[in-house]
C-alpha cells in the first residue's frame, strides 16, 4: 500500500490552477482517498488550518500566496452502480477529470453527459458550480453525491434537492454546505436517451452536418468542435472559462435596456426574468482582444479573460474591474464573477 503522501510547505501551485498564475501554498496536502482525508483532517493542527479544497483549479483566481492548507482532492474511480426502468446509476470520486468521466460514459453506451464534454474540472467540483454549457446543467443529470464533514468526521449523502443548485451555484457555495468535501457524485442518465439541442448553436452545427438524429458521442464531438472554436485551451492559454456570470435582470429592466440597446441579447426565464449575455454586454464595451498589462480578454468570446503569460492575481482583478466599471456605466447591470477569488 503507497505510503500517506505528507504535507508539503510552500508548494507552487502555477500548474493547478487553470489560469497559469504563480502563487504559493503555506501548506499543501494531495490525498487519494477518503480515509486519508480522513486522516489528515483528524490530526488537530492540520484541521486548525484555513483550507481550501482544490479539485482541477479550473474556477479559481489566485490573488496571492494561499495562507493555511491547500487539499488538493485526488480520490479516483468510476462505476455503473445500478440501474432501474428509467435510467443508469454511475458513480465518479471527485478527483476524476469531468471530461475523461464524461468520455467514459459515452464509451459504455450512456447517454446524457454529452452536452456538458470537454468542461475542465474535476467530478468533485461539477455540483458546487452545478456546471453547465449547451443546454445543459449538472443539475439535470444529478441523482445525489457523498461528502465529507470536517466537523463530524462523517460522511454524509445528500440528494438534489439538498444541492439546491441555481444557475452556476449550490448549496456548497453558502453557508452549511461550503465546508464540506464532496468525495464522490452519483449521476442518474436516462435510458430513454434523446438528444438535448435546446441550444440553437448546437442544433444549427449538427444540422449544418445533417445529423437529423446524432447520437451522444455525435453531440459530444459537436460540442467540442464548439468549445474549441470559442473557447480557449487552458494549457496553452491560461483562463478560467467564464469570468463573469450571465447577469439576470427583471423582465422590466431588460424591456428598458432593449429601447436604447436593440441588440441585447438576453434568455426570458421561467421565472419571467431574463438572463443577459455578458459576453456580448463586454464586447460591446469595446473590451473583446484588449489587454490591461499581462491580463486580457479572449478575441474569440469576450467573457473569457486570459493570462497573457507571467500575469499575476492582481493584474486579472484589474483588467476584471475595468469591464465591471465600463458595463455598469453603460448598462447599469453589474457583472458578478464566476470564479473564486482566494
Ligand atoms: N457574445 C458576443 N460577444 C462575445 C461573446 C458572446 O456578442 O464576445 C454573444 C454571442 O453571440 C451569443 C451570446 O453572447 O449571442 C452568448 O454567447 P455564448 O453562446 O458564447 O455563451 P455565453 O453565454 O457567453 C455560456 C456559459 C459558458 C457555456 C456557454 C455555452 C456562463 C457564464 N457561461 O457562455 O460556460 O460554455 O454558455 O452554453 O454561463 C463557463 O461557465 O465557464 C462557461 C464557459
């Protein structure tokens, strides 16, 4: 049995976190499975510490060296665990990469993942952020997830509804849930699979194919061929997907943005809301392929900052401010980012 993997002090953390930036942890712990978190977190001085858990480092802006523990959350696998009349159970511990998790699926004949392919991250992490892209959200595949409470030293199972996920958040961002450690996520994929193309830029690339009825490893690859396209690669390009969530505001305020802004591009809610396209309120600012020093804005989808190389935490909150300032000033909406600040 491999020996327990020690604490190591000022560890480089530039090649875990996604956006490339270089920063220290006072403390940094890899554990591979539950019972050496456990473990780890028995021993008081450790468990004193402030922590941060790190999955894939994919939504994260380091701002400075992390003070207190970085638990870096390496616990792998992956199984059918069951299955009923209307769908197939599979389980993945949270440090396996979404996108190797959702390829797998696809390979053993389920559905249902795909429109959610090549999102960077780890499994732990798709709940907290309840992941979404192409019409498709975490929430909608999600059966239930085990976690890790520091506190009691329990692990505890909680269903969808305890999630309370909402758009890019959860129970785990808030109060209650923030301090547990999600150590695996169960997943329910419906048997009677049917493409999801609610997203029109989907349904209008398998068209252009004549895929009048792809199947799931058909939207994967589409969806893919989009990504690529618009969205950088982290490991040539250091960037934390989305920087700023879509904005929602009333279905007022959105009437009233679109008498002097025809081209908004905004969702209508079920909640009679609307949801406004960030990325085309940034663009429109001007801010698309511009740079503020090391930091900038992706050419090919402005609510993507990137790191031109050597950027710091610093230089991203920046650049980040500026478009903040310019879109409310034009827009009067305030952008609020996706990322996690440390
Ligand atoms: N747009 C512009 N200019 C831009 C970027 C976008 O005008 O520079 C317009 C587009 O033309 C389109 C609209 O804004 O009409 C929406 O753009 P897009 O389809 O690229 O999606 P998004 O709203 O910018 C969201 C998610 C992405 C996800 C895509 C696809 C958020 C914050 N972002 O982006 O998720 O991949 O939809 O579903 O919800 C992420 O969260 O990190 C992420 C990449």
């Amino acid at each position: 049995m491999p020996t327990q993997s020690a604490v190591q002090h000022h560890f480089p953390l530039q090649s875990l976190n996604t956006f490339g930036i270089a920063a220290y942890a006072q403390r940094y712990l890899r554990v591979d499975s539950v019972e050496r978190l456990r473990a780890a977190l028995a021993d008081p001085a450790l468990a004193a510490l402030p922590r941060l858990v790190l999955g894939g480092g994919s939504n994260l802006l380091l701002t400075g060296d992390v003070a207190g523990l970085v638990l870096h959350i390496a616990i792998e696998g992956r199984a059918i665990v069951g299955g009923d009349d209307d769908y197939s159970y599979v389980r993945a511990a949270a440090g396996e990469n979404w996108h190797g998790f959702v390829q797998w699926t696809l390979a053993q004949g389920l559905g249902g993942l795909e429109n959610l392919a090549l999102i960077p991250g780890t499994v732990g992490a798709a709940p907290i952020q309840n992941i979404g892209a192409y019409g498709a959200e975490t929430q909608d595949l999600f059966h239930s997830l085990t976690a890790f409470d520091p506190a009691s030293g329990a692990t505890i199972v909680i269903d969808k509804a305890g999630c309370r996920f909402a758009y890019r958040d959860s129970y785990f961002k808030h109060d209650g849930g923030r301090d547990l450690i999600i150590v695996d996520v169960t997943f329910a994929l419906p048997k009677r699979w049917r493409p999801n193309l609610r997203y029109a830029e989907l349904a209008q690339a398998l068209a252009e194919q004549g895929m009048a009825a792809p199947t799931a490893q058909q939207v994967a690859d589409a969806v893919i061929a989009i990504r690529r396209r618009k969205l950088p690669d982290p490991q040539a390009i250091g960037n934390a997907g989305s920087f700023f969530k879509n904005p929602l505001v009333s279905g007022e305020q959105c009437a009233r943005l679109l008498e002097r802004f025809p081209g908004l591009v905004h969702h209508r809610q079920a909640d009679g809301g609307e949801k406004l396209a960030a990325g085309w309120l940034i663009d429109q600012c001007g801010w698309k392929g511009r740079s503020l020093g090391a930091a900038g804005v992706y050419a090919q989808q402005a609510l993507v900052l990137v790191n031109n190389g050597g950027a710091t935490g610093a230089d991203v909150t920046r650049l980040a401010a500026a478009i903040q300032a310019d879109v409310e000033a034009r827009y009067g909406v305030r952008l609020e980012p996706e990322p996690v600040f440390v």
